[in-house]
C-alpha cells in the first residue's frame, strides 16, 4: 500500500514534471493532483530532490540497461536504427531531465555524476558501434573523424528534444525524426550495402526534407 | 550618468549570470555588487525579465550583424570556419543564454520567439553556405542528406556549450574545439581541395582526439 502510494507519486511527478517543467511543479501541487496529504507525500519523499533523484534512477536503470544489451551478431543499420529507437522513446518517457539539463546537473550534483557516466557510457557504446561498421567495411572515417562522429552522435541524441522543443511548435512524439536526425551523422561515411540500408529506412518511416 | 549605470547594471549582471546561471542571481544581488541601491536598479530595469530582455537585445543585435555580414565571394573552409569563430565568441559572452535554453525560452515567451528566429536564420545562413560549396563542386550530399547537415550544424552550434558543460569538468573557452565539431559534420561531404584545407585548419588549431 505504501509502495502503491510511493509508485503513484512517482508516475505523477514523471507526467506533471514533463508537462509542465520540473521547476514549475511542487510537490504540494503533486499531493493535490493525487488527493493525498503534503504530509504523506513527505513520507515518502522527504524532499523534492529525493523525488528528483528517484525519478533519475528509474531512467538511469532504462538507459543502462538499453547501452548493456548484448548483441551476438554485427548489429547492421536497421540494427542501430531499432536502437537508436528505444533511446528516444525512453528520452521522451523522462523528457524533463533533458529540457533543463544544465539547470538540473547544476542543482543536483548526484544527478550530474551520474548523468555524465551514461554520456561516457553512450559515447563507448556508439565507439563500438561505429568501429564494428568500420572493421565490417561499412563505414570509412579517419580516427579524427571518427572521434567527433562519435562525440556528435551523443551530442544530438542528448539535445535534440531541447532544440527540437525551442525551434518547433510541437517538439515531441517523433522519435524516427530524431533517429534520422542521429542516423543522418553517418550516412556519407556509409559504404557498401549500409548506405543503401539507411536511405531505405528514411523512406520506410517517410522522413522528409 | 543613468546611462552609464545602465550599462554598468548590464554588464555585471551578464558576469554574474554567465558564472553562476540566471536563476541563482537575484536583482539585489546584482545591486550589491555594484554597490548601487535595489530602487537605483529598478529605476532602470523594473524586473529582472526587463534585465533578461535587456541582455538579450544585445546578444541578438551581435548574432543578426554575424549573421547579415555580406560575402563579396563564394565562402570557402576557412572563411566557414572564422565564422563560426565568431559565432562561437558571441556565444560565449552570452553563454547564460545558451545554458538553460529551455528553461529561459519557457519562462520569457518574447525570448523565445526572437531566439527561434535566430535558429531560422541560422539554418538559412548555414544552407546557404553549404548550396554554395556544392555549388562550386566541393560538397557533394543528396537533397535529404543536405537538410539534415544544416539542421544539425544549428543544433550542434546550439547545444555544444551546454552538452560540454555537462560532460567535461571545464566546459568553457574553447572555441576551436567548437568549431571543429561543427566543422567535422561537413568533412565527409566536402570533395576537391576543402577535405584537406579543413584538415589542415584541423591540425592548425590542434584539434586532437
């Protein structure tokens, strides 16, 4: 019952923070919505950061568990694109951590630390994604290159629903847009059958100029 | 007089921003500093959202002038890359602006529309320069492959200072190594003499891995 009102408050918390802003929303607003007492929700989350952080732990597990999914075989394209794609649908699930990321590493040192450990650990993943490519001759990039193709493909993955959300109208709900856009960063390094592969793929989910 | 203490209002309060983020600075604050009363800084900005706009107004002013700055002759690397120098020491100087962008164009909906305006002039800046090296046969991209250049120079250009805040302990003054991570979006699409003139800007500016 307690973990039942501890869960709820969370999955409130989660949807008003992205609808709203984290730092529009208090947590008296939080018991409100939820018609339970500022007292209980004190039980439970004795401060906004604990809930903050309770938050960011349920995405840290998401996004460690999705960087450590061993693959037995050379992921391919299609391979990466699929990958790419359940980043951002778990971006989008805890888009406020993203909106106000400095704001939010400035204010929560935990969160930052720890926030920087998935960034390195993402940009070792896409290394080891690009080399194999590379080592399959798929891909055909100098080790300069190479490095900034790693570090923009991070880059972009991190702060595109910020930039998304400040040019557009309506930044979210398109997670294949933000795939093409990461997906865009290697295709003129593509060689052989994978250059062909991702064009195909842009078409598939009719992404357009 | 007024004048003189206006200025001097602004410039401290884009020191303090810039060192300790926007939300932490009060207007009192930056009173104190000046060593000036809260009623003198009212007297020229009557909140801090004036101040913000205020800043904001020159930081736009610099920006449309890089951005307006008539080209006699086609672009090549070099005058790209001496550019986004310039870009990127605007940016700098107003790195409050650029650090929680989210946060500020949610909270300051003039700020955002001016700020959105800015991107989409920079986006018809950025395909302009690049219609121009395809142009004169040193870039070779397909139409979709174009689009997604362009948005993602503005997006990198956009969100490299917050990003590298995020991931490195010093993520400030480095200009160059800004310009590189944009500059190394065109690399794999420049053919005749740009690939190597960019690697020897590159190399120049000790861009390593």
């Amino acid at each position: 019952m307690a973990r039942d009102t501890r869960q709820r408050i969370m999955t409130m918390a989660l949807a008003l923070f992205n609808e709203e802003g984290e730092p529009n929303v208090t947590t008296n607003r939080i018991a409100d919505e939820l018609e339970i007492s500022p007292g209980n929700l004190h039980y439970h989350f004795r401060t906004k950061s604990d809930l903050i952080e309770a938050l960011f732990g349920q995405f840290e597990q998401r996004m460690l568990e999705l960087l450590a999914t061993p693959d037995e075989r050379q992921p391919d394209i299609e391979d990466i694109w699929l990958f790419l794609h359940l980043c951002f649908e778990t971006i989008g699930e805890f888009r406020f951590l993203y909106r106000d990321l400095t704001d939010l590493c400035g204010r929560h040192r935990g969160v930052h630390q720890r926030f920087r450990a998935i960034l390195n650990l993402s940009m070792n993943t896409a290394r080891g994604l690009m080399d194999g490519l590379a080592a399959a001759g798929q891909l055909e990039a100098s080790s300069l290159e190479m490095s900034a193709l790693v570090r923009n493909i991070v880059l972009v993955s991190t702060c595109w629903l910020a930039f998304d959300q400040v040019i557009e109208r309506d930044g979210e709900g398109r997670p294949d847009r933000a795939v093409w856009q990461v997906m865009s960063l290697l295709s003129p390094y593509l060689a052989g059958d994978s250059r062909d592969q991702l064009l195909a793929l842009a078409r598939q989910y009719q992404i357009s100029l």
